[in-house]
C-alpha cells in the first residue's frame, strides 16, 4: 500500500471503529498509564482530565473526526475554545485542574501542563493510529486463510526508531504469538504497519517465515510495557469474561 492509498484509508468512515468508539467507557485518570495496556482498547482516557464533561467533549471530538473525516486543523479549531472556556488549558498547578481531588497523592503545587496544540495533536495522533490500526487488524484476520503471513514493515522517515529496524522486512504466520505484543503501534508515535502476503507471493519473493519466540526477548525489550499488547485483537474481540462459562466454552469453539 502507498502513501496516497494510506491517506486514503485515513480518510474514509469506519463503522467499526466509529462504533467501537462510540462504546468505549470513560476514565478519568491522572495518568495515561493508568489505564493499563488492553484497558485503553474498551477505555477512553486523557491524562490529566478530571471531570467527565471535559473528557466527554474530547471524547466527541475524536468520533466526528473518524465520522468526518476531520483534519487536526478543524479537530483543533472546534475542541481548543471549548477546553480554554472550561478551564482545561494552559499550565497551572495540580490544584487548579479542574476537578483535582485534595485527597489524591498529586502535590497541589506540581506545575502541570493542560491542552496545548502540542496535546491536541498528541491526542488526535495517538487516538488515529491506534483506531486505524485496530481496523486494519480486523480486516486482515478476516482474510488470513487467504493471506496469512504478515510482514512487519517499517515506515521509512527521519524520525523512525532504530530499535524497530530489527524487525523490518520479517514475516510471521498471522497466528504467530508475536503480533499479541508487536502488533503496531506498539511505542508514542509509531508509524510502522503490517502487510498482508499470500503463500504464492512468500514463495515467489523467497521469503523466510520467521518464528516469534526468536524475537520475543527483544521485543519485550525496546516496546514499552505500557504497548505490549495488541489494540485491534482486543478492540473487535468478544469478551468472554462477560458471559457465563458454558456459554463462553460453546462460543470459543464455534
């Protein structure tokens, strides 16, 4: 897939994700890290938002931008007026965040920093890589009897990670245990993808089908604990947890 076909894909309403947005719990935390790894997949959470309304409004803003379409520039445009009229900007003391608990271990005197571009662009980032990517994971399980090898492929920029040139270019069966915690993005910022190939397309390119547990120390070594998991298993995953354990048995074998 090239740049414009990407562009492309960014660009379109995705049902599921539209959906699976519109289903996600809100949590208030202090810290992203709060919400621990697959918990992000069912949760919604922006650190340092306190009260619900704030988080709701920023919550909205990122299903119209994948209803819409919307640039980061409309994204900005529409929710930045809204978080400076609710106090939700800027640099200020913990105690001023609004709906800062005085019982919580936070110093109320810690400088901590608000909504700023540089957020909203961090937020409306993150939030689309790992949507998008969670939708592409969906559509290719859907088609890995036709196509299951996957290759880690790495995006080719300036700012690329070079702990993450290990794995460019490998190929794993899409049933391999690896992709539960490489499975991009698995780090802040990550622009690498996973291409889909059929048996013929291995055999024609000579390609070597790797093993995870030969890269899983590795792995596990440069992606940060909190990314260890997979967004898009766990987003369009039935959770069998919910459900009592005869039904869940009948379920998992179907």
């Amino acid at each position: 897939m090239n740049v414009n076909d990407l562009k492309y894909l960014f660009n379109l309403p995705p049902e599921k994700i539209i959906e699976w947005y519109k289903n996600k719990g809100l949590v208030l935390n202090w810290d992203w890290n709060e919400t621990w790894q697959d918990a992000h997949a069912r949760s919604f959470t922006v650190a340092k938002v306190m009260k619900l309304d704030i988080l709701q409004d920023v919550h909205n803003a990122m299903i119209e931008r994948f209803e819409k379409g919307t640039t980061f520039r409309k994204f900005q445009r529409k929710l930045e007026p809204i978080l400076r009229s609710k106090g939700w900007w800027g640099k200020v003391k913990a105690k001023d965040v609004p709906g800062y608990d005085p019982n919580s271990n936070v110093d109320p005197e810690k400088i901590v920093q608000l909504g700023s571009p540089y957020r909203l662009k961090k937020i409306f980032r993150i939030n689309s890589n790992v949507a998008y990517n969670s939708e592409r994971y969906n559509f290719q399980m859907e088609d890995a009897v036709n196509r299951p090898y996957w290759q880690y492929v790495q995006v080719m920029r300036e700012t690329k990670r070079t702990s993450h040139n290990k794995f460019h270019l490998l190929v794993f069966h899409y049933a391999d245990p690896i992709w539960d915690i490489l499975y991009p993005p698995n780090d802040w910022n990550c622009g690498c993808r996973v291409r889909t190939l059929s048996a013929a397309e291995v055999e024609k390119q000579k390609l070597t089908i790797s093993v995870g547990s030969d890269y899983l120390e590795y792995a596990q070594s440069i992606i940060p604990e909190e990314w260890r998991y997979n967004p898009g298993k766990t987003a369009f995953q039935v959770d069998l947890g919910k459900y009592d354990s005869k039904i869940a048995k009948q379920y998992g074998e179907t």
